[in-house]
C-alpha cells in the first residue's frame, strides 16, 4: 500500500496490530486559487452491474461542460460513476480497451487518464462497511512522549490546546472513531469514506482497513483525558474520510479527488495526507494518463485550498532527493512495477502539488530519518516521524496504541501545529497558515551530507525547520539565552552512573522555583534508573526514583523542580544511576528551561 510509512510495523501495546506499509511511498506541495462555487458534492449516476475488466478513469473538462463530458462517456462505452462538476473532473467506468483514446478525440474533453491498471473491484458497486472492533480499555496514563517534547508541544497545552471549532480532516485508511481517546474529538457528521472515487456516508464508512489512518490521527488530536496519548491539538475536532480501498489499501486519484472536494465542502481548516496517489510513485505530464491524474487531483486540491482548507502531506519514505529525479523502479504499484527513467517533470502527488505543505522526518535529537524522502526547495518542513527503535507512539484500532515510523508519523505532527495556529487566528486563510508554519519552525543545519544542500535557515533535509508548537500557539520556543539543550548521546551501562552536561550562561540570579527539566532517556527498563538534576554548586535535586518492577521502557518527560536555592549560571547535569543488570541505554537528549 502507498503509505508514508516505512517497513517499521507498529508494535501495538495490548495486541499486534495488522497491516504493513512498504518503505517507499510520498506525501505533498503547494496551490491557491479555486475554481467557481457550484456545489461540488458529487452527481451520482445509476451505474451498470459491474463486469470483469472494469477500469475507472478521469475525464476533464472546464467546469461548464461537464455535461458534455457526461454525455461522451455513455455515448463511447463508459458510465459515469461520479462528477465533480465544480472542478471538470468525471469518474468514469468502462471495460472498453479504447475508451480513453476514443474519448481523447471528443470536443471540448481536455484529458483523460486511465487512474490503475488493474480492474476495479466488485465491492465498489455495493461495498461493504469496514469492521467496528471491539474496544479494549487501557491502564496506560499520558506521559510526555519524545515527539512531543522535541516539538514542545508539551508546553503549547499549558497555553491552548486548540479550538473545537477547527475541523481536521484525516485522509487516510480510516480511523477508528469508537477509540477512548479519539472518540471525544471525532466529529461524525463529516466523516465518510471517497473509496472508489464518491462520497459514502453511511454510519462507520469512515472506519479503519488497515491501522495507518487511527495511529495517524491520534498524533493531530487524541484527547486530553488522563489516558493512553496526547495529540499535538487535542481540543480540536477531526474527521475521517477514508480514501484507501479495502483489500488493496490503495489510494486511487479518484479517491483522492473525493477526498479534498469533501474537505472543502464541509469545512476542513487542514487535511493530513500521508500517502502517495497509487499507483504511480511519479505522475509524469508526458504521459497522457498520468497527466489527467495530475491535473484532477490539482482541481481537487485548488478548489479544498479555495475554501480555506490547507493540505498537509508527507514527502515519502524512500531515502530519495525529490529535486533530482532519476527513475523509478515501484510503479505501477496495482499491477508489475517497472523501472523507467523520469525527470523532475514527473511529480509525487499529492505532496509536490503547489498549495500543499510538505514534510520530511526527524528522528528522535532532530536528525533526518534515515528513510525521509528530501529535496532542496521541495521539503517545507520537518517534524518527529521516529527512526530505527524508536518510533512515533500512537493509537491503533480496537482502544490499542503502538508505534509506527515514517512520514506518514511526521506529518500529522505538522497538522497537529497547523491546527493550532488555525486555532489561534481564526481568519487565517491556508497561505496564511502555511506563512506561519515556516516562520515558526526552527532551523535545522545541514548535517555533514553532500545530499543536504542550502542553508541552516532553509534546506533539502528539512526545510525551513522543525516545526514549534509552543511558538504556534503564541509561546516563545525558547526566551532568548533561556532555554538550554543537549542533545548528545550518553550510553548508560549497567550498576553504573552516567552524567549529561548543560552549560548554562546568561542567566541573572539564581534559577526559578519552576526549573523546567526535559528528559528523553532511551532504556528497555526503567525501573533500573534513579535521574537527578545536580546544580553547579552540587546540589541534587531528585527528579525521579523509578520503582524497580516498572518494566516499561524509555522515559519522556518534563519535570518541574524548585531550583531557587542554587545560582543559575554554571554547568548543569543530568545524573542518570542505573542500579541493575541486565539493560542498559542512552541519555539521549535533555534541557533546561528557566
């Protein structure tokens, strides 16, 4: 399936979840402007009984002769399956061999494009409604997770959790509504499935097919109730609209169309996208179907953008510069992949469509991911999508969490802070939105890699920066000379101390009685480890003794301590004791706020 999500499989925290997602896939770019009103919801027409070899295909047209176009289908043996007359763009069906070339000849038809090339299924003329799991309860409580404190979003919630009035919309495999800490922000009402290319929405339509979509959505906005995750926005509400078909969990243009008419109709102030259009990894405009599937989803999008919904997307998994294309070797991914040279004509939709942000990962520290997909003005950009070990923490189907990697994990992180900026300033219109999310982000330089090019300020690897969601929501991330990182690696050995220095300058006085300490620590036990915080006049303030049977791993936290008693100024560590066999890890990133 072409999610942006690498071959990682999440790991689920009460059973293993189903469903892989290859290493490669894509995500998204930029337009504005939108083609004229009309209601965009789509005109459905009685469709014939579905036979073997049915393909779906897009036909163009201008808006005001999709009449016409509709007409020319039946009259060369087709059937239209849904229109979006606001935009030009008719979903047709047919068995036909020459339909698109006896199509392509018609006046007033601007082009047509062949959107897979394997049949379409049965079940889109009558299709089935995806499981509603049985819910398992969590004991789990919320504790600040790496990709979050690496964002701050953290300390955005003690500032604004977002507004109930800012709909997100999730475009993906589904998302499980019925989930304990995605239910008290799901907003039903607009939710539905585009699978096969028209709006279904019937009651649970929207629901998962695989469990990339409910992790996704989790990230943007799981509640904050006291249990299991905390979204990036959790006071905002989100929707689902599944555009993946079940079986394949492909993500057709058709579906993909549906989708951001849909969000433009009902009002999403952002949509997440992580994912590529199947089943082309590149459209190229030289291709008579690949251009059709470029400029329906472009219409799509362009008219989403139009009604004030930004588009978020991820910029795909396959380690792989979208400045200098070469080949591709994994499409068509419905049917045998060939490999073929391409161009930078040849786009990734809908990650490199103007209008639409697009994201590349970070690792936990703010490195690029090892998988991320990168490019020199391609990449708007960064934020958390894990890498190796560690992987982004996250609600699956059935009340279950677990972890997944990708872009697909870094890009709801962006949704997340576009919703809350979109909360903040209610009359931002997209461009506006996508401004702030640039001019708040913070750089990240280019590590030692030729690949990486351009400047600290904006590159291939991550553009302009990692994205701030204490800045988004009107905090300062951090005060001048105020805040304090380190974020090299210490290994913790068995029965053994390890201490992590800050050096901390420019501070008047002694520190505050509300010392903020970050801590990221990666250990497979973390009933092993007593952390303090040791001041520069030696004393130790203990931030945790963790009691020896808590087996769980890792520690992502921020404390808060009362520091009054000791100067500001001077060196800092972070003393991590681990007093037992048996496991071991890293300090792998720590700060200080004053």
């Amino acid at each position: 399936m072409a999610l942006a999500a690498p071959a990682t499989l999440a790991t689920a925290a009460a059973a293993a979840p189903t469903g892989t997602a290859p290493a490669s896939s894509a995500g998204a770019d930029r337009v504005p402007g939108a083609p004229a009103a009309a209601p965009a919801a789509p005109v459905v027409q009685a469709a014939a009984g579905w036979a073997a070899g049915t393909r779906s295909y897009l036909v163009i047209s201008a808006p005001a002769d999709t009449a016409a176009a509709k007409a020319a289908v039946t009259a060369n043996g087709g059937t239209v399956f849904a229109s979006y007359d606001a935009i030009g763009v008719v979903v047709a069906h047919s068995t036909s061999a020459s339909f698109a070339t006896a199509l392509r000849g018609v006046a007033g038809i601007q082009k047509v494009g062949a959107t897979r090339t394997s049949d379409v299924p049965a079940d889109a003329y009558a299709p089935a409604l995806p499981a509603n799991p049985a819910q398992s309860a969590t004991t789990l409580t919320e504790s600040n997770r790496w990709d979050m404190t690496q964002i701050k979003a953290d300390q955005a919630w003690a500032v604004s959790t977002g507004s109930p009035t800012v709909k997100v919309g999730v475009l993906d495999t589904g998302v499980d509504d019925q989930h304990q800490d995605l239910a008290p922000n799901f907003d039903a009402a607009d939710s539905a499935s585009c699978a096969y290319g028209k709006a279904d929405t019937r009651v649970g339509a929207w629901r998962d097919v695989d469990t990339h979509g409910t992790h996704v959505a989790g990230t943007i906005a799981a509640a904050k109730n006291g249990k299991g995750v905390v979204g990036v926005a959790p006071g905002v509400k989100i929707a689902s609209v599944r555009i993946a078909e079940p079986s394949s969990t492909l993500f057709y243009a058709e579906n993909t169309v549906c989708g951001f008419v849909w969000a433009g109709d009902h009002g999403f102030k952002v949509t997440n996208n992580s994912y590529y259009t199947d089943p082309w990894q590149f459209n190229c405009p030289d291709n008579l179907d690949q251009a059709a599937i470029i400029e329906g989803v472009k219409r799509a999008q362009e008219y989403a953008e139009g009604k004030g919904s930004l588009q978020v997307a991820a910029a795909g998994n396959s380690n792989y510069d979208l400045a200098n294309k070469t080949t591709d070797s994994e499409s068509p991914n419905d049917s045998t992949p060939v490999t073929r040279t391409i161009t930078n004509a040849c786009i990734d939709i809908p990650t490199e469509l103007p209008g639409v942000v697009t994201v590349a990962a970070t690792g936990s520290g703010s490195g690029k991911a090892s998988y991320s997909n990168f490019g020199r003005g391609v990449i708007d950009v960064a934020a958390p999508g894990g890498d190796g070990a560690t992987g982004v923490y996250s609600t699956l189907p059935g009340g279950k969490y677990g972890s997944k990697s990708g872009t697909s994990m870094a890009s709801p992180h962006v949704t997340g802070v576009a919703a809350l900026i979109a909360s903040a300033n209610p009359t931002f219109t997209p461009a506006d939105i996508r401004a702030k999310l640039a001019a708040q982000a913070n750089d990240l330089a280019c590590p030692s890699d030729s690949r990486c090019t351009g400047t600290t300020a904006n590159n291939g690897f991550f553009g302009e920066g990692q994205v701030d969601a204490l800045k988004a929501v009107g905090g300062s991330t951090p005060p001048t000379g105020k805040y304090f990182e380190n974020l090299a690696d210490y290994p913790i050995t068995d029965n053994a101390t390890v201490e992590s220095p800050i050096a901390v300058t420019g501070v008047t006085g002694n520190a505050p009685a509300t010392l903020k300490v970050g801590v990221d620590i990666k250990h497979t036990y973390r009933g092993d480890l007593v952390i303090s915080l040791v001041a520069p006049d030696g004393a130790v303030y203990l931030l945790e003794d963790f009691p020896n049977g808590d087996s769980t791993d890792n520690v992502a936290k921020t404390y808060t301590v009362n520091a009054s008693a000791s100067a500001a100024n001077g060196t800092w560590k972070l003393r991590v004791a681990d007093g037992a066999s048996g496991d071991i890890g890293t300090v792998d990133a720590w700060n200080l706020t004053f």
